[in-house]
C-alpha cells in the first residue's frame, strides 16, 4: 500500500505540473497566433521614417515592386500593402481616436482573420440593393461601435492630416462590426478600403506598410534576413521585433513553469520522506538483522535510496501517460474559461484554451523528478543507518 502511494503521488505531482506547463503553452501559442492572424502578421515592411512618428508621406518606396518579389519567395503564402494612419473618429455623440487600415479587401482577408470575425454586416462585400452607397465604406469593432453609440450602417467621420498636412475630414457608412480575441485592438482599429483613403489622403498608391504571412512561422527570422539584403532601403522586422514583449511573454512562461514544477516536486519530496520514513521505522528489525549478518552501512544506505528511486520510476511513466490521455483530449475539445472572457479578451487571449504538450518537457521533468526521488530517500537512509543491530532485532 505505501507503494502504491508513493507511486501514485509522484504521478499525480507529475501530470499537475506537466499539465500547467501544457495550459500555459497552449495560451502563449494562441496568443501569438491570434496577435500574428489579425495585427502583426509574420513579418511587416515599412519605411525606415514611418516608424518614428507614422508621417503619412513616408510611403514605402517601390512598394508594388516589393510586393510582387515577395509573392514569389517559396517561404511566403500571402502579402497585403496597407495604408496606416491615425485620426479620430466622430460619431453624433463622441469621438475617439483610432488607427485606420486601408486595405484591399481581398489581399487582407488573406493575411488577417478580421474578415472572419465579422459579427454584423459584411467585409467589404458589393452593397445590396436596399442598402445603396452613401458615402465610403468602413468596417469596426463591436467594442468602438458601443464606445460612439453607432449600429451597422450608421455614419461616422474620420478626421485626419492630410498628405499636403491638411486637417482633412470624410463621411464613411458602417457596412460591418467585427469582434475579433483582442478587445483594445477593437476598440482602436478601423479598416477602410485603399483607395477610398488614398484619395483622401492625397497619397494615391502609396502604402505605408506590407504585411507578410509565411507558410511556417517558425522561418520568420531566416526570411527576414533575405528580405533584408534584398531590400536594403527598407524596415523589414517580424512579429517579435514589432511586439517584444509577447516574444518576452513566451520566453516568460517556460521559466515561470519550471519553477511550478519545482515547487510541485518540492512539495512531492516531503510526501515521498514521510512514507519512506515510516517504512524504514517499520523495518527496524529487518534493517538490524541485515546489520548483523554483515552488511554494512553503504550497501543499507543504497538500498533505502534505490528502492525511493524505483517507486518514482515508476510513477514517471504513468504520470506521463496520464498527462498524454488528457492533455491530447483537452488539445482536441478545449477548456472553456467563458465565465472569464471580459479579462480573456481585454489581453488579447480566447475563451477557449488548447493545452499544447511540448516532448521537449519530457527529459527535462523527468530528470527533475529522478532528482528529487534521490533527494527523498537520503534522509530515511541516513536514519537506517542509526539502527543499532541488537537493539533493532530486538523490535518487535
């Protein structure tokens, strides 16, 4: 029964820690994704100036050019060219300010999920017949729409500097809300058609940004470093560069988790001394009877540890298994945190969490869990060998 205990506390310890390892990467990986899928995307191209103040004239230089070479790169899946500015947005109640998106409909429904996410109304889709066209196009998030007190089809106005570095103003018709995983993107965010803003801003074609979306993000880095000798003259960074810390947040979580586990096995540790304990206190004849016939206080000391050592051993694996089953369950079904989602959402995570299992937690744990089975059986051993041979036997 002891065993049994001890076996099933190191698994229990070991699938609590691996799972919270699997919870959190699940999360950070979501984020990522879903920050990638509807604002940073891969990569992003700029021009150099843009950065530092986001002056509508510091357009990207041979921007279509640019966009068509880097269509052709095998690495990339699609491109979208933008134009970014900022303004405020009117509605017959309050103002706010936000970031305007001019975009190709069909190039941004590949790059970004926005598209997806459209709640009411449409994404740029050809006006229905009853509806008509007053005025330009816009599309918003449900959280900017509640914010100016405006439904599907109301009129807003975006105020912004112009080209020429006039106060320029234009009337837009909401034709969709979207409600995308990022509730502050949403309530920042417009998206309006590129040549609509172009002709307002006085900018014509040019494009402030290029958004990139690679085949497998994992080669961000390496395509940025062709693109860069490729296009000297520009800014080219991925999502890391653009959003450090979320790339801070994703290294943040695998240290946070090791420690987890190490309290988790700290605490496994003081479980496996205790039975071990009582089982070296039990046996105090039998450890006097092997005294006495000759073995000596190494040999006792090794076997208390050894036998510690095997009962983990064996918990390790069914730890593992038990992490497997429900881990790959939870990845296919999700958690449900709905009862969470106003905090979910305000930083940008979903309501539905996917656990991700890496195997490179594997070794690791299970190296760190051997360790602590070795660290639990030295102090059981070393009141083994205390045992005084006569006095032991003597126990009843």
């Amino acid at each position: 029964m002891r065993s049994i205990v001890v076996i099933s506390s190191v698994a229990v310890g070991l699938f609590a820690g691996m799972f919270m390892m699997a919870f959190f990467s699940g999360l950070a990986t979501q984020e990522i994704k879903s920050a990638v899928e509807i604002q940073l995307s891969h990569i992003q191209i700029h021009n150099p100036a843009f950065i530092d103040d986001k002056d509508v004239n510091d357009t990207i230089a041979g921007a279509s050019a640019i966009i068509a070479g880097v269509r052709n790169d095998s690495a990339v899946k699609t491109v979208s060219g933008r134009i970014v500015t900022t303004g405020m947005i009117s509605s017959s109640s309050t103002a706010s300010g936000v970031e305007i998106h001019g975009i190709v409909p069909s190039d941004e429904k590949a790059v970004s999920i926005i598209s997806q996410d459209i709640t009411e109304g449409v994404y740029f889709s050809p006006p229905t017949p009853d509806m008509g066209r007053k005025g330009n196009e816009i599309v918003i998030g449900k959280k900017l729409a509640e914010k100016l007190g405006v439904k599907l089809h109301s009129k807003i106005v975006l105020t912004f500097q112009s080209a020429k570095g006039d106060l320029t103003a234009g009337s837009f018709r909401i034709i969709g809300i979207f409600t995308s995983l990022n509730s502050g993107f949403d309530e920042t965010t417009v998206f309006t058609k590129f040549d609509d803003l172009g002709q307002l801003l006085g900018t014509g074609t040019g494009m402030q940004e290029i958004a990139v979306i690679l085949k497998d993000g994992k080669m961000s880095d390496l395509v940025e470093s062709g693109l860069k000798r490729k296009y000297p003259s520009t800014l080219i960074q991925t999502w890391k560069e653009l959003s450090p810390e979320m790339a801070l947040l994703n290294g943040l979580f695998d240290q946070i988790m090791y420690i987890v586990i190490g309290i988790i096995l700290l605490a496994l540790m003081f479980g496996i001394i205790n039975t071990m304990l009582m089982a070296v206190l039990e046996r105090q004849r039998e450890f006097g009877m092997l005294m006495a016939i000759g073995m000596d206080k190494p040999r006792v000391f090794f076997m208390v540890v050894l036998e510690s050592v095997i009962l983990t051993c064996v918990g390790i694996p069914a730890g593992m298994l038990l992490t497997i089953g429900v881990v790959d369950y939870l990845a296919k079904h999700g958690i449900d945190l709905s009862s969470f989602s106003q905090a979910l959402t305000s930083a940008g995570f979903s309501n539905i969490i996917y656990p991700e299992l890496q195997t490179s937690m594997f070794l690791p744990v299970s190296l760190m869990t051997a360790l602590a089975a070795i660290l639990s059986g030295i102090y059981p051993a070393i009141k083994a060998l205390q045992f005084k041979p006569a006095e032991a036997i003597r126990k009843i």
